[in-house]
C-alpha cells in the first residue's frame, strides 16, 4: 500500500520534471495528402530514417470528408468535423447565409462556429503552469484567424510562393529566440505532394520528384534539430497529413446537373463530395428519388447518413450528401469539368485516403511500427506531450500509449529503477530480520527439547550466550 502510494507520487514527479517553468517542444507538420504508402512505394531514405529515430504509424484512419481544411482542423482540435464545423473545403452555412472557400476562410465566424473548439496552439498558450509557453504556426489552416478570440502567439500565412526550407528555416527561429520570446509549440503546413498528387496522380514520375523534395525537407529538419543540442534533447516533432490520394480520370464523373432541377437546391463541394442545400424542404424527397439512382454514388438525406462518418449533426451539413465512391467524381453546377488525375474527400474507411505519420523525440519510443489510431487522437497525443490537462475531446489518450515511453515497458525512468531497488533492498533487510528473528526463536524453542542442535551453531560448542540475548527480545515484541 505505502509502497504503492510512493509510487505514484514518485512517477507524479518524475512526469512534471524538468521544472515547470520549462515547457515541453512540439514541432507539428503536415505534408497535404502525403499517402500512407508512399514511402514503401518511393525510396525516401530520410522519412525511412525516423522509425530508427521514434516511431512510425502505419497509417492514421482520418476522418470523413476526407479533404484538407476539415481534417487539418480535426488534427489540432481532436474533434469530428461536424463537431467543429468546418465540414468541407467550401461551405456554405444556412444561418449566416453565407459560403466560403478555402481563399474566403480567413474569417473567424467559420473557425469560432463551436464554442469548444480549441486548436491546440491555444490551450498550450493558455496553460497556467508556465509564462514560457508561446506557440507559431505557418500556413497551418485557420492559424492567422482568431479562433474563439485566440491567435497563436506568432503566425504567418498561407503564401503559395514561398519554398518550405524557408518555412522550416522560420519556426526554428522561433523556437531559438530568447526565453522571454520563444515558442514551446510550432505547427507547419506544406501543400505537396497534394498539388502534385491532383494534377498527375499518385503514382507517376512528377510524384516521385515531388516526394524526393519532400525527402529532402525532412533531411534538411533532421539536420537542423540534430546541429542544435538544446533541440536535439528537447525536441518532439510529429510529421504526419490530412489525406491520402487516389487515382481519377474524367471518364467517371457525374455533372450533377444532368440529374437535379437547380433551381430548387444549391451545391457546395470538391470534385469528390457535394453538401446539397434544397430550398424547400418538401423538395428534398424528389431531389432523393433522382440522385439515389445514379450509380457509384452514394447518396444520403442527412438523417441517413452513416454514423461512422460523424458527419450529420450540424448546420453546414447539406440536407442531402452526394459522395463519388473511390475514383467517382463530381462536378457541381457551375462548376468546370475535373481535369484530375488524383483526387480524396472519399469514404474515410478507405486505405488510399489514410495519412502518414511518424513521430521521435524524448517523448517517443523508438525502432517501433506502430498500430493505427484516428486523426482525433493526434490532439490528445500533442496534449500529453505538452503536459496539458487533457480536453474532452472526440480522441482518446489510450489510443497513442503505445507509441509513447511513458507508457513502454522498455523503457523505465533512471528514478523509478532507484527507487525500486532501494525497495527491494530495504524490504529484504526487514524480511531478513524477520526471518532471522524467527528462526532464533525456532531454534531456542527446539533447543528445549533437542538441545544439541543449538550447539550446532555454536563453533565452539560452548557458549549460549547469543541465544539468552535474543531470547528477552523476542519475549517483549510478541507481548
Ligand atoms: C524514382 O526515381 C528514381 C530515380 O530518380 C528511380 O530510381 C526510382 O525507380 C523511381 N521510383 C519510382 C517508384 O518510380
Ligand atoms: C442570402 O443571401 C443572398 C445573397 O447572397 C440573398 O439574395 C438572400 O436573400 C439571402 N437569404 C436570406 C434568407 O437572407
Ligand atoms: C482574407 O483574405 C483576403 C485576401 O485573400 C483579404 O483581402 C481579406 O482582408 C482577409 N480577411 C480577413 C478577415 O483577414
Ligand atoms: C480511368 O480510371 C478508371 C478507373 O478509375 C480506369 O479503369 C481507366 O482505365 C482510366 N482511364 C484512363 C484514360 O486512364
Ligand atoms: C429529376 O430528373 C428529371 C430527368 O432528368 C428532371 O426532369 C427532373 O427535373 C428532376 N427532378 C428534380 C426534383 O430535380
Ligand atoms: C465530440 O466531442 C464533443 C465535445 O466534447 C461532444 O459534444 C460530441 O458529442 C462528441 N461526439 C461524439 C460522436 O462523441
Ligand atoms: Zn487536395
């Protein structure tokens, strides 16, 4: 029992340690669409390098839809799209009557629909254990939106034109600045291979250059964490993405048009999914009777659309949801014919839309391929790593234990070993004179009947002075 409680308050202080007013470093990146497999597909030594250094995922089952703004959103908040409302790369939302793209995102009301939802910049901003946590994020979606009235401390936008060695060159600045100014937390967003990935598919010779440079980056991080001793033993570094990629070509593509009057409705979506918002609710039936029929579509009312997916319960959600089964696309009205060959946004159970993820530091275990868990359980993950009270959110700290050292076998703190072995030390010295005590007393009551046997211990066969002074104290323990 006392042994048990010292345990736990040992593992307590151990886990708070190095002192409080030094938060933990994250640095958290994102390779849009960078697929599951591509690295067994394509020799990429540097992304191969870092099972040795921490741990590498198989792959991360995302959430439904599976395109770029919902799911980076769902990574840094740890809740389902239709919980943090950012349901699609276009919405529309019927109670502000109005529509964004990810160009028009940039406003808060999108990001601030749900009161709870807390990127994790913020709640590592907001954590009273410390005045040194400070968090920057570039071209992370939503970071230069204040969400809920919180910005991160530094951040900068998306710019199409600016490289990511510059992008990495900065959030390491930022990470070495002076301590009344540096950040603990980073967060970085780079579009490739997804713009790749669109324009010529997932497996092609401009994706193989595409993923080298991709190499190359993470190369060039792994060099400039390992030139820096202060970052080399503090920093934690997550490099995971929001999708995966799948071939598509115009022979199979649904002009939505051909099949709905549009006048009675209006369609918001990508080329793989479309939330269809119809005018009048007594419209919805027929609508329903023209999509359903359409081949390799699926096509739901909302009610009807499956639980799996966590995308119903809310207002951004159309009232039907029209999604092109793997390869299927869609072209709403208005909208231009896909000129593709690599598109997502598709059932979020399919192996071709799953993400990477690798992560090393002290916080990872190391030389482990790891189980898969969900893109919900990457803020519980992030959360624990920076010693933040952990949220309630739609992902679970049990589904990453594995991956972290904290909860590995191999791995056992230098304390907690000490501690256990003066445990044991000290337990076997009490059992020791116990057991000692005991046999006195064994040998001094036998040695009224048999007693030649204590004279057995004696060398000289004498003296049964040892015996008579044991005998009183054992006579006033057993009172
Ligand atoms: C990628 O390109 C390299 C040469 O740059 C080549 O050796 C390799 O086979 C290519 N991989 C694939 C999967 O095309
Ligand atoms: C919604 O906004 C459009 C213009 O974008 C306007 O024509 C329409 O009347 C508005 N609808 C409602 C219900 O306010
Ligand atoms: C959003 O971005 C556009 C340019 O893309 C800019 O003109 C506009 O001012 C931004 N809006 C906000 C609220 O920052
Ligand atoms: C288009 O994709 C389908 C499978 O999605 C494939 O059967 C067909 O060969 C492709 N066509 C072209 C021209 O690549
Ligand atoms: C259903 O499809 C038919 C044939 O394309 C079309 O005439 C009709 O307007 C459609 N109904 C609705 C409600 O869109
Ligand atoms: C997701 O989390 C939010 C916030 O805790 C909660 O309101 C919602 O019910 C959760 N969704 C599911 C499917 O559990
Ligand atoms: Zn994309």
């Amino acid at each position: 029992m006392i042994i048990s409680i010292s345990l736990c308050l040992l593992i307590s202080f151990v886990r708070s340690s190095p002192t409080a007013s030094s938060p933990p470093l994250l640095l958290l990146i994102s390779f849009d669409g960078f697929r599951w497999d591509y690295p067994d597909i394509y020799q990429l030594p540097n992304f191969n390098s870092l099972i040795k250094r921490g741990v590498r995922v198989k792959h991360i089952d995302n959430s439904f839809a599976t395109v770029t703004f919902p799911s980076h959103f769902t990574m840094i908040t740890g809740l389902f799209e239709e919980t943090h409302g950012i349901v699609a790369n276009i919405i529309y939302d019927p109670i502000l009557n109005a529509s964004a793209t990810v160009k028009t995102m940039n406003d808060t009301k999108w990001w601030s629909q749900n009161a709870y939802s807390q990127p994790i910049w913020v709640s590592n901003q907001l954590a009273k254990d410390s005045n040194q946590r400070r968090s920057g994020a570039i071209a992370w979606p939503g970071c230069s939106t204040p969400i809920n009235g919180h910005l991160p401390y530094r951040y900068e936008e998306f710019d199409y034109d600016r490289k990511f060695d510059t992008v990495l060159k900065r959030i390491f600045e930022w990470f070495n600045e002076p301590i009344g100014t540096r950040i603990n937390f980073g967060a970085t967003y780079h579009l490739e291979p997804d713009a790749t990935g669109h324009k010529y598919g997932p497996i092609s010779s401009e994706m193989n250059k595409t993923l080298k440079e991709c190499d190359d980056y993470v190369g060039l991080l792994l060099k400039s964490i390992d030139d820096n001793e202060y970052l080399k033993q503090n920093l934690n570094v997550i490099i995971t993405a929001d999708h995966g990629m799948h071939a598509v070509n115009k022979s199979h593509q649904l002009f939505l048009e051909q099949y709905i009057d549009k006048s009675l409705c209006s369609a918001y979506g990508s080329h793989s999914l479309a939330n269809i918002f119809v005018n009048k609710a007594s419209d919805i039936d027929r609508l329903y009777a023209n999509l359903s029929k359409i081949e390799n579509y699926e096509v739901y009312k909302k009610s009807q659309i499956p639980d799996e997916y966590h995308y119903k319960s809310n207002v951004r959600i159309g009232d039907i949801l029209i999604v092109g089964k793997i390869g299927y696309q869609i072209v709403v009205p208005g909208d231009r014919s896909s000129n593709l060959l690599g598109n997502h946004g598709y059932d979020n159970r399919a192996e071709s839309m799953h993400p990477i993820f690798y992560g090393f530091g002290p916080a990872f275990r190391s030389n482990l391929l790891a189980e898969p868990f969900r893109n919900v359980d990457i803020y519980p993950l992030m959360s624990y790593i920076l010693r933040l009270d952990q949220r309630n959110t739609n992902g679970s700290l049990d589904n990453v234990k594995h991956i972290l050292v904290d909860f590995s076998q191999e791995k056992i703190s230098p304390f907690l070993v000490i501690f256990l072995l003066i445990s044991v030390i000290v337990m076997a010295i009490v059992y020791a004179i116990c057991a000692c005590r005991h046999s006195r007393k064994f040998i001094y009551a036998e040695s009224n009947i048999e007693p030649q046997q204590y004279f057995l211990l004696n060398n000289d066969g004498g003296s049964t002075n040892n015996l008579v002074v044991s005998e009183s104290e054992d006579e006033q323990e057993n009172t």
